[in-house]
C-alpha cells in the first residue's frame, strides 16, 4: 500500500522510479541537536539536549550533528557545545560531527576530541556577511585555515554551502556560484559538500539545474543535499537529488529549526517524512521510524511546539495506542 502510494506520487512528480530503486541504501545526516535547536527561543537546558541526542543515538542513525562551537555571542543556544559533545554516550557506529566557523571553534572542539567536523560557507555575498560577519571569499579562507588543522588531527571534515538556490538578501543565486564554492571546498578537503538550500526556495527545476551543473565538476558520491521546507518542496528536491544520484541528505527530527540569519526560513525536511517516503521507495537507511516519531514528540513536546512532520502526526497516536 505504501509502496504503491510512493509509486503513484513520483509517477504524478515524474520522476524515474527504476532510477531511484538502484540505490537501494541512503545515508541520513541528523542536523536537529545542531540546525534544529540553533535559533529555538526557549533555553535547552544540556541535560535535554544529551538526553535528545542519546535518544537519536537510538534509532539507527549513523550520523548525527550534534552542536556547533559558534560565537554564543551570535548563537546563544550553542553556547554549551562542549558540554553537549562530552556529556553524550558515544556509538562506535555513529559519526557525530559539530559545526566550526573559525580556528577558536576548531581548537575549542579539539580539545573535547570530535572526530569529524562541517564547516560551511555561502554561495551568496549577502548570506555570507550576516552569518559569518565576512566575505564568501574570506569564508572559504577561514575554512582552509581550519582544514588546514584538521587534516593533521586526522578529523573528517564535512563542507556546507549555504543558499545554493536562493538567499534572503541577494535573491536568486546562479549554480556558477555553488559550483564555485564546491570547487573550492573540496579542493581544501572536504569530504562532502552538503548544498543548502537555506531557504526553502527550491523547486525541481532549480535544483535539478544546480546539480546538473555541479555534475560537471564533481561526482555524486562527493554531495549531499540539505532542504529546508520553507515552501514545502524539500521531499520533491530530495527526490531529484536521489535521481542524479546523491545519496545522503539532511534532515531534522520532527522538522525543527531554521538559521537565526535568514529570517523565515523554517526547519529542515522533518527526518520522519523522509524515512517514510524512503521506505516507500524501498529504500533502506537502517532508522526504526517508530522510535524516531517518539524522539520527535520527545523535543517538540520540551519546546513546546507541534511537530512538522506529517508523519509524525499519523504515526504517533497509533504507536501511543
Ligand atoms: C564566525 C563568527 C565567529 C565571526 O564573528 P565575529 O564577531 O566577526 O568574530 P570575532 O572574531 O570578532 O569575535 C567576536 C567575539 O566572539 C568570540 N568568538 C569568535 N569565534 C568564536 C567561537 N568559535 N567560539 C566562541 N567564541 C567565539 C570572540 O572571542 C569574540 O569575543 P569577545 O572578545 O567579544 O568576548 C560569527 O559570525 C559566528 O559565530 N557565526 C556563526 C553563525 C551561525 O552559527 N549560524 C548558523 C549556522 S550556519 C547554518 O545554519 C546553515 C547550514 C550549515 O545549516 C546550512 C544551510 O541550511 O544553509
């Protein structure tokens, strides 16, 4: 039923069926504990935000973001990163990168041993000054600087780039743009380049025209995809996204979130939605959705606000049965 329902849908969005079903698993980046809680009005306290991640730590996932070692002048919310980082129990078969704008980040997380880090930069001038207070140019500097460090502490590092379709203060961004930044990072060592649409501005055919580009300088296996929901075309761009062949994408639990420097973006693509439409598509990515929905009403319930994952919403009262 499922099956044929997930069928249809992508028949309507004609999307490639056959083209999907030979990836058979995907990788999901939880981004919740870090994108999802950054710009929540209400204090987390630490113990909730350990006892989230450990319950994240639950479910399956293989990568969760866990905090960001930002300037707590700019993002209060974080401002306990290395107590978040230290205080979680550690899964061998999980990653748990945390984001670093800058070198004081990248030593404040040395010293509490992460293993794998994201830094991020911005494919439009406007984002990139009122995120990071500097140029994408100088952005991408800053990043090699850190990179630079990482390398010899052996820590991954995985690369962002912000605003791949649209920014709220420049408007429409030109693929040339991202493609530029990707070149850039991934030429300094990242492992991944996870495009952000920051905004929630992309349709199937911007994204599909941004990935056909950027295809042209790079492989699938080196992208991942990164869609808020603000216009409500994530699982749709995500769908392309799998369509070209990228195979892990970002999503947070329960759609929390958004970026304190792009004014009404909402959260990311709920993670539940997508583990649904994946298990629809007979994709695997090794996540229980039972346990995921009970993490959801876990930190929307603390916060005080609804879910955004449709899901979610079906699915909690029949488990709570
Ligand atoms: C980059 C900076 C630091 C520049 O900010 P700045 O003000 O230019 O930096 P500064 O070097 O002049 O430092 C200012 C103060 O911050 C301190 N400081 C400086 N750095 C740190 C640090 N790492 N940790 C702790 N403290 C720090 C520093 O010590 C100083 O303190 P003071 O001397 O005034 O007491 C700032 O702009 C910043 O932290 N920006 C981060 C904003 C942010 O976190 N945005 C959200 C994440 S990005 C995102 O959500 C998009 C993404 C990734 O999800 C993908 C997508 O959806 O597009």
């Amino acid at each position: 039923m499922y099956h044929q329902l997930s069928r249809t849908l992508l028949k309507k969005l004609s999307i490639d069926v056959k083209l999907i079903h030979n990836r058979s698993f995907v990788r999901i980046v939880e981004v919740g504990p870090r994108d999802g809680l950054q710009n929540e009005p209400v204090n987390v306290p630490t113990k909730v935000k350990i006892e989230f991640i450990d319950k994240l730590s639950e479910t399956g996932l293989k990568s969760i973001e866990v905090t960001s070692f930002v300037s707590p002048k700019w993002v209060p919310q974080m401002k306990d990163s290395a107590e978040v980082y230290s205080g979680i129990k550690k899964r061998d078969d999980i990653s748990y990168p945390v984001l670093v704008p800058n070198v004081k980040g990248m030593e404040s997380a040395m010293k509490v041993g992460v293993k794998e880090i994201a830094v991020f930069a911005s494919a439009s001038e406007g984002f990139s000054q009122k995120n990071t207070n500097c140029s994408t140019q100088e952005g991408i500097n800053r990043i090699k600087e850190i990179i630079d460090i990482a390398i010899k502490a052996n820590i991954k590092v995985r690369g962002y780039i912000s605003c791949v379709v649209g920014c709220p203060y420049d408007g429409q961004v030109h693929p040339s743009s991202v493609t530029k930044v990707t070149e850039a990072l991934l030429s300094h060592g990242c492992y991944e380049i996870s495009l952000g649409d920051t905004i929630g501005v992309g349709t199937r055919a911007t994204i599909e025209s941004l990935i056909k580009d950027l295809l042209n300088i790079t492989t699938a296996d080196k992208l991942a995809i990164h869609c808020h929901d603000t216009y409500g075309q994530a699982l749709v761009n995500i769908c392309i996204a799998l369509e070209y062949g990228i195979r892990v994408v970002d999503s947070s639990v329960s759609g929390l979130g958004g970026c304190p420097y792009a004014r009404g973006a909402t959260g990311n693509v709920a993670t539940e939605d997508l583990v649904y439409m994946l298990n629809g598509m007979g994709i695997d990515t090794g996540i229980d959705l039972k346990k995921l929905v009970e993490v959801g009403r876990y930190i929307t319930d603390f916060i005080k606000k609804a879910t955004c994952s449709k899901v979610n919403n079906a699915l909690y009262s029949k488990y709570s049965k």
